[in-house]
C-alpha cells in the first residue's frame, strides 16, 4: 500500500469518526442531560434530607434505613409485585392463546379484523380506558355487576375490597396490552416455517408436543420481548390505579410509583422519595439482568 | 436481526394465503372464530358503552339494563364538555403540540443516531450504543425528581417543553432506526461516498429515503406514546391551562366538579377518536413499528 | 476516563441550570402600604400579577370580570390567573408549595379555610392591617360580612385575608321521589333518625330499578356536619392533633357506613358520583354546597330542593370560607392590593349571588334578588352560618385529608370504622412528627 494512500484513508477514518460524533451528538446529549445526569442526582438526593426549598442537607444512610421500616412501602411494593407477576403471566398467557387460535388458517380478513380489535386498546391511554371500567366496575350501579346479578352471581365488590380491587386493576391492564402481545405472537408465529411443523406432525408429534417442542423455541424471542416489556410496564403502574382506585381501600391498590410520587411531590420528602426511586431502579435492573441471563441460556436463534 | 423487522413490516405472506385459501373450513377453524368472536364482544363493548353514554341525558346515563345502541342522541354532552369546567379544546391542543413537537424531535435526532450506529464507524461506538441501551432501565419514574428540579430551574414547569425537552431524544428511537439501517446494504451508502457526496448529503439523500417505512413506524409510535402520557405530565403541569388532555379527564371528574358520566363519556369519547382515526390510517406503521422493536439488540 | 468525562457533562449540564436560576430577579413595584403611608401605584405602572386560585366550574368567569375591572385602571399590569379545579384540598396546598419550590410563586393566593393555617405555618401571607386601616370602601365591606365568617381569616389580631365567597353543605332532594314515596318535606330541624327513617322509605325497587334513599359524598367537607353534629371534630380544638379516633368521630362515621353495609340505602359511593346519580334520578338525596345548586341549574328539566342538614348531639354544621390573600413575598405588594380589592368587591359578590357556585361573604348579596332567584330555599344556604363551625383545619390539614381519605376508602371496603380511623391517626401523627 503507497504512503499516501495510507494517509488518505486514515484521513477519511478521520472524517468518518468525527461525522459519527456529530450524528450521534444529539441522542448522547439527551441521554447525559435527561437520563444520566438524572440518576446521578437522584443518587446523591437519597442521601439527603430536601424539601425542595431550603438547600438539601446530608444524612448518610438514614432515608435507607427508613426504607426497612416503611410498612407502607412493604404494602406498596407487594401490589406492585403481584401486579408484575399477574401481568406477566395473564397478559402472555391470553395472548399467546389469541395469537394461536388467529394463526389458525382463518380467513384473511376474519384474521386481519380481529387482530385490529384486540389491539386497538393498547393504543389508547390507560386514562380513558380507566376511566370507563370505573364507571362499569361500580359496586351497586355498574353494568359489570348488575350482569352477574341477571345471572344470579354475587355482586363484586370491584373497586372497594381489600382483597378484590388488586384484580381489577390487573384485569384492566391484561384487557388494555393482551392486543399488544398478541400481535408480536402473530408475527412470530408466522415466521414459523409450516414445513416444520408439518414434517414433526408427520413423525406422529401430537398438538401439545408440537407447541412444546417446535413452537416455543421458534418464538423463544418474542416470548422474550413480551415478558420484558410487561415486567417494565407493569413495574410503572399509575394511572390505571389513580383513576380506578386512587391507590384504595386504604394502600392495597397504591403502586410504588404512587407512593414515591406522594411522598416527593405531595410530602415534599424528596430525600426519602429518591431513596424510594433508587430501590425501583435496582428491582427492573436486577430483573432486566435475570432475564438477560435467562434468554442466553434458553432464547433460540435462528 | 432484520428478518423481524420483515415480519413486522409485512403484515401478510402469498404462499401460505393461497396454502389457506386451498384448505376447507374445519371444525377447529369453526371453534377458533367463536372463541375470538366472544373474546372480541369484550374489547369492543366498553367502548361501545362509552359512546352510547356519551349520547345520553343526565337522567338515563345510569339506566339499567344499559342500552347498546344508542337510543337517544344528546349532542349537548358534547358542547358541556367542551364549555364544561376545563378547557378541553386547549388540553386537547397542549396533547397535540406536545406530541407533534416531540415526534418532529425524534425524527430528527433518532435517525442520525441510528445511521451513524450502523453504519458509520468511530471509536467508542459499541460502547456509546450499549450505554444508550443501558437507559430503556431507566424509567422516567426513577428520574422524576431531578427531572422536575432541572425543568424548575429552567422555569418551564407548567409549560409544554418541560416534556418537550426530554422527549425529543430516546434510546428505543435510537435503537429501532439502528435496525431499519442495518437492513440497508452498506455497499448503497459506499458508492455514493465514492461519488464525493459528504456525509450529511449521503444521509439526507440516500439513506433517509431508504428507511422511509422506519421513520414512519417511529413517528406513529412516538406521537402516540406521547399523546397517552399521563405520568411526568401529571408532574410537570400543574395548572388546568397547560394540562394535556389525560391529565383534564382526571381533573374533570374530580369531587367538585360537575363530573357527570354522560359529559365524562363524551369526553373520553373525543379523547379516544383521534386515537381511533390514527389506527386506521396508520395502522400499518403502527404495526411495523411496534413489532419492528420485538428485535433482539 | 469515561467516566470523568461523562461527569464533567453532567456538571456541565447542571451548572448551566444553576446559572439559569441566578439571572432573572425583577425589582417589583413597591410596597408602602405593608407598613407605611399608602400610595397607590400609577395607572401607568407595568408589571406582572400571578393569582394562585382555585374554584368550581364557572367560576372563572367572575375573577376574570374581576381582573377586567383591575386592568381598566391598571392597563400595563398583566394578570396571570392561573386557576386549577380543587381535587381534594391536600392537593391544592401541595401545588402552592410546588409553585413557590419552583420560583414562580404567586402574588395573591385565593385560600380556603382548609389552608389558612397551613399559609400562616409557612408565614405565606402579609398582613393586611396597614392597608385596610387606609381604606374606607374595605372596611365598609368587612362590616358588610358576618363576623363568624371573619374570624377565620385573622390570627392574633392580625387579619390576612379579604372575603371571598363560603360554602356550607346541605341536603339535597328529589320531591318527585319523595312524592312517589308518599313522603312529606322533613322538617328543617330534623334529626338522624328522621334522616334514616326518610332514607328507608325512599330505597325502592331491586336490581337495575334501584333507587337508594341517600348518596354518599365523599369529600373531607361533606362529612364535617355529620362529625360537628355529633359534637366530634377531626382534630382538637387548638388545632395541635388530629382526633380521627376519637369516639364521637368514630360514631359519626359508622352512622354513614351503615348506610352502605347495615341499613343498605346508600350504594357504596367508591368511585361513584352522587351528583350525577342524583340526576339520573338513582338517589333520592344527597348532601352537597351550593355547587351542586349551580350544577343542577344547567338542568332543567331536572326539579330538586334542599333540606338543612339533619342533627344528632348538636345542630352543628360546618363551613368553608375562602378569602383572597397577598403572598408575604410578593414584589409587587401595592399592586396586588388593588387587585385584591377588585377580586374581594361588593361587584364581585353580587356574582357569586347569582352565579352560585358558593355563597358571597356579604350581606348585601345574600338577601339580593339574584340570590334568591337563583335557588329554592336560599335563605338555608345563608343562615347555616348562625350554627356552623369552620372545616377543622390544622396546619397538617393536607396529610390529614389524605390519610382521613385513605381510611374512608378503607371503611367502603368493609374495614370496621374505629381501626380504620385509629390507623389513619396514627398516620398523620407520624407524618406530622416526621415533618419536624
């Protein structure tokens, strides 16, 4: 190679190097600016006591420790957790049986309607779409029960249990995203070469085996996608549950991101609302990690 | 990688639609269309109560049995709600601002970092791309509070770029243009570099038009996931003039106010159509876009 | 390295915020009246007045006829009413805090007595002595206004806020379903048995036919007469502890949990909205302030009249009375004055008389035609004020709206009433200790 050439190319790297500097200048300054810079200082307020007036002051460990003896924080982050775990298996369960019996050879245009209808929900936010459930969840004047009630059910009592009202925020969330799931099933589904199948129906597999043996693994991927998003979606859980219960009766409905929203824009304890932000933080890290360890071990790729 | 992409993208397959169309109706088939035909009356009737309450008089919004038609249109519900105690027009026009605006945003900064990602090379790429990943973590949630500091020293608390600001850059954007790159052959951008055309050019003229289908999935994802925001608007805005339009239907129905279920429904009935108008004439971005990001990284 | 670079940008970031927050302080335009001699601003005086102010539907209407008549005199002055619907109290004096955490505090505060208190705790208002004792016009309003009314908006000698508008609860009826039922009007002295006895005869029908006799409001407010009546309030009389668990409270509100679980004539009011069922003709009665007077009048076709509300112990009612104060920090205090004057004026109250979404403040307006014209029995929305305490309101009313909120939800829940209350005292008792 001529020294010169060697020159000119270096220059062009050169070149190259500082255009990709600049066209990922943006997103990396959004990135510094509004996510990192954030949770630096989001670490540094759990250290403090800050009532977003007069100037935080440090306290070492002490909003940590009182995070130990918060039962309303244990309260808040067992409704989170049964939330995370319902919504993940309802929402991928129904879905994964929606997009199955869609990927029966219907015909084209059964398929392409009814997959439009089951997820036209997840396009609409979860205000609305609370705020009619509220209406047809109510205990003595709702639809919801005066249906049971015609076929001689109990009323439930939907939005006002301690123990009942946890579900229905679940239910409200799995009827919203089954759409959305769904459709990344669709899609996965179709990609799995009929070929396959058929030759594994040949060899006497039966529907179950097929399912388990050939199915799973050829969707391995979306089912890794689905369960991801539920668990961070369902970990975010507010509006549904201000709009239906206003984290009632009592806390049992209270997502954590309501009670840290309380207790930052409400109490004004914002030291002790970071330390709160900070556990949410390493809870969807340590199960993003989990699931990243679990998908190398177990995702098929193609 | 790209072949999902396809999968989202393509919304049907020749060969197995004329495979289909050979077959004849089956019991199993039979069964699977009464077992989504029930599940379906489901996702349509709230809905449809929606509407139909809308229509309704204050006297017979809470009639039981209810009616799933229609059967008297009170077109003043409407009108109430519009003139009602929030000014929804307004809230209705902050959502769209917001939204238009962060999407303009991310169709900007998101494309050129994913054409850079895939196909520019400079060093500390890989690992600038897995910090930008790094943050889909980071929910807006755990960083709410410097959020709100930062956008309070900055005065624009209760003004529309406190979530403007934050929204016109994102690693999914980022991510999801990556991909749309990556099945672009790089030989295409190479020769046009060859032809002398500086960077910025071969972008704007050859590479952008590649993706066509990519930015449009970006923009109908990101308009709508800004559209449907309540969280860090719920925080960020704090009077009735600068609320979106999720935040006015909570406030609507507060204890004070005249929250009437037919009025309620007939604003949620407007909230919901812009939703229902972009569906059908996007739907296909809309699709492409969301199962585009069903990618592994 | 990475790091260190990374971290330079965020300080960088910061920095620049920081820098952002030091420019930008204006000078003000006076304040003579706070101690000394009264000058009134001149008319040609430019500047920038932000109202924190609240209300209910319709209501914006009349504070900004208000803020017109401020302007004709001060045409440079730019008033920003930034005006939000009142969710619960507690949320309203948090959005205060928030507006003054984030540098953009207002000049003129409208308050409620649920938030005196709380205003004077965090020294939010300037005493207004100096500048009434200067003007004839207010003080001919102030004698204009029942002293009971008044007396919330002074401490210690000091008085901190002009009269605005106040509300009271009362019973709100149906008589086509009282008529249906073959059910006289009550008397206005009627008692809680009386109140029950009524309710039981109006629930009717099973299923979706439904009528219940009563629906639940579920506002801190609407359950003060219930508790006052009963010779109980929600916390002690020197406003230093909640008393949530004390046992006349606790009777008070298993009285209205019956009404959901033992005598079942109120629907469970969780989530629901007695205003609208009331409409839709699903409850016989309803307790509400006037706002639901000014609600109802958008219906027409829908006929209603009100009852006082029902005694047990004591003919005690409660009130609410909201009054317009100047923010202590304000740099533009003479200018907020006059504008106060607008917004307190006896125009302003003869608004409210016929607008009525609350009651005026003066006597002028509460026996003017446009009141009367404008509800049945109007002189009941007025003379509650003879026997009716004002909204127990600590300075900790916020954590114990929510608190006393969250207990409520509790007790629909089937929760028994005096651990539900017992619970929630505790809580603001700890909330309040961590406060310190």
């Amino acid at each position: 190679m001529a020294p010169a050439g060697g020159r000119d190319k270096a220059r062009r790297r050169r070149r190259e190097a500082l255009n990709g500097y600049l066209f990922v200048g943006p997103s990396i300054i959004g990135f510094f600016v509004f996510i990192l810079g954030p949770l630096l200082a989001v670490i540094y307020y759990s250290f403090t006591r800050y009532d977003a007036i007069s100037p935080p002051q440090f306290r070492g460990l002490a909003n940590y420790e009182r995070l130990f003896t918060d039962d309303r924080l244990r309260q808040v982050y067992l409704n989170t957790i049964i939330y995370v775990v319902a919504a993940v298996v309802l929402i991928n369960v129904f879905a994964l049986i929606l997009a199955a019996v869609i990927n029966q050879r219907l015909p084209h245009g059964l398929t392409y309607i009814f997959r439009s209808v089951y997820f036209f929900p997840s396009l609409v936010s979860l205000v609305y779409i609370s705020l009619i459930w509220q209406a047809l969840f109510q205990r003595d004047t709702g639809l919801v029960n005066y249906y049971l009630d015609a076929v001689g059910g109990q009323p439930v009592n939907w939005l006002s249990s301690t123990s009942m009202s946890r579900w229905t925020v679940v239910i409200v969330d799995t009827w919203r995203n089954v759409g959305f799931a769904m459709l990344i099933y669709v899609a996965a589904l179709q990609d799995v070469p009929k070929e396959l199948e058929e030759a594994a129906q040949l060899d006497g597999a039966g529907p179950v085996t097929l399912f388990r043996k050939i199915t799973v693994p050829m969707i391995s991927q979306a089912i890794f996608f689905n369960v991801t998003i539920t668990v961070i979606g369902a970990f975010q859980i507010y509006e549904s549950v201000i709009v239906l219960t206003n984290g009632g009766p009592g806390d049992s409905t209270r997502s954590v991101v309501m009670y840290l929203a309380e207790q930052a824009f409400s109490n004004f304890q914002i030291g002790y609302a970071s330390a709160i932000a900070i556990t949410l933080f390493l809870i969807i890290l340590g199960a993003t990690l989990v699931q990243f360890r679990i998908r190398r071990s177990w995702v098929h790729y193609e | 990688m790209s072949n999902a992409i396809a999968v989202g993208a393509r919304t049907t397959r020749p060969a197995s639609r004329q495979r289909r169309a050979r077959r004849r109706v089956r019991p199993a088939a039979i069964v699977s269309v009464a077992i989504l035909t029930i599940g379906a009356l489901g996702m349509i009737a709230p809905f449809v109560y929606m509407v139909v309450t809308a229509l309704k008089t204050a006297q017979h919004a809470y009639d039981l049995p209810p009616d799933w038609y229609p059967t008297e249109f009170n077109w003043n519900n409407f009108s109430a709600a519009i003139n009602g105690p929030l000014p929804l027009l307004r809230n209705m026009f902050n959502s769209f601002f917001i939204a238009t605006l962060t999407t303009l945003g991310m169709l900007i900064t998101a494309p050129m970092a994913g054409y850079a990602f895939a196909h520019l090379k400079f060093p500390g790429r890989n690992s600038l791309f897995v910090l930008l990943l790094a943050s889909l973590m980071v929910p807006v949630q755990v960083t709410v509070i410097p959020l709100f500091l930062i956008m309070r020293s900055l005065h624009l608390i209760n003004t529309p770029w406190s979530l403007i600001l934050p929204g016109i850059t994102g690693a999914l954007g980022v991510f999801l243009m990556r991909q749309f790159f990556l099945t672009v052959p790089k030989e295409l951008f190479e020769s046009a570099t060859v032809d002398g055309a500086n960077a910025w050019t071969t972008y704007r003229l050859v590479a952008l038009p590649l993706v066509r289908n990519g930015l449009s999935a970006l923009g109908v994802v990101t308009f709508l996931a800004s559209w449907n925001a309540y969280f860090a608007p719920s925080i960020f805005l704090n009077s009735q003039d600068a609320a979106t339009l999720p935040l006015a239907l909570v406030l609507m129905r507060g204890p004070f106010s005249t929250g009437q279920l037919n009025v309620m429904m007939a604003a949620t009935t407007m909230a919901v159509i812009p939703a229902l108008i972009a569906y059908l004439v996007a739907q296909r971005w809309i699709i492409a876009g969301l199962t585009a990001s069903a990618v592994k990284g | 390295m990475h790091v260190k670079k990374r971290l330079v940008v965020v300080g960088a970031a910061l920095a620049t915020s920081m820098l952002l927050t030091a420019c930008g302080g204006d000078s003000g335009t006076g304040a003579t009246g706070a101690s000394g001699t009264y000058k009134a601003p001149a008319s040609t005086t430019q500047a920038t007045l932000t109202i924190s102010n609240w209300g209910n539907p319709g209501d914006e209407k009349i504070y900004n006829a208000a803020i017109a008549r401020f302007n004709q005199k001060y045409p440079n002055v730019k008033v920003k009413n930034n005006f939000t619907q009142v969710v619960n109290w507690g949320d309203y004096i948090n959005k205060i805090q928030a507006s003054i955490a984030s540098g953009d505090a207002p000049d003129i505060i409208n308050m409620a007595t649920e938030g005196v208190e709380y205003g004077l705790d965090k020294k939010l208002y300037q005493p207004l002595d100096n500048y009434i004792k200067q003007d004839q016009s207010v003080q001919a309003l102030i004698n204009d206004v029942s002293p009971a009314l008044l007396k919330g908006f002074s401490k210690n000698g000091q008085t901190y806020l002009l009269p605005n508008n106040w509300n009271t609860m009362l019973v709100y009826y149906n008589p086509a379903l009282f008529e249906k039922a073959g059910i006289q009007r009550p008397s206005d002295n009627w008692t809680w048995q009386d109140f029950l006895t009524t309710a039981k005869k109006l629930t009717t029908n099973t299923g979706g036919k439904q009528v219940y006799g009563f629906g639940i409001p579920t506002y801190t407010f609407a359950y003060m007469p219930w508790i006052y009546s009963n010779s109980a309030s929600t916390a002690s009389d020197d406003l230093k502890t909640p008393t949530l668990d004390a046992a006349g409270t606790v009777e008070a509100i298993q009285f209205i949990a019956d009404l959901v679980y033992k005598e079942k004539v109120a629907p469970n009011p969780t989530g629901g909205d007695p205003t609208s069922l009331f409409q839709a003709g699903k409850i016989a009665m309803t307790a509400a302030p006037a706002n639901l007077a000014a609600t109802l009048a958008a219906n027409k076709s829908f006929k209603y009249d009100v009852l006082p509300m029902p005694s047990n112990k004591v003919n005690t009612n409660v009130f609410g009375a909201a009054g317009f104060a100047m923010y202590s920090q304000s740099k533009n205090k003479d200018l907020s004055w006059e504008l106060l004057k607008d917004l307190a004026s006896q125009e302003t109250q003869k608004a409210w008389a016929a607008s009525g979404t609350s009651n005026p403040t003066t006597k002028t307006a509460q026996q003017s035609p446009e009141f009367a014209a404008s509800k049945p029995h109007s002189e009941l929305f007025y003379n509650q004020i003879d026997h009716a305490k004002p909204v127990a309101a600590p300075s900790f009313f916020g954590s114990m709206d929510a608190a006393f909120q969250k207990a409520m939800t509790s007790v629909y829940a089937g929760t028994d009433v005096p651990s539900a209350l017992k619970k929630a005292n505790d809580e603001v008792k700890s909330t309040v200790a961590q406060n310190d």
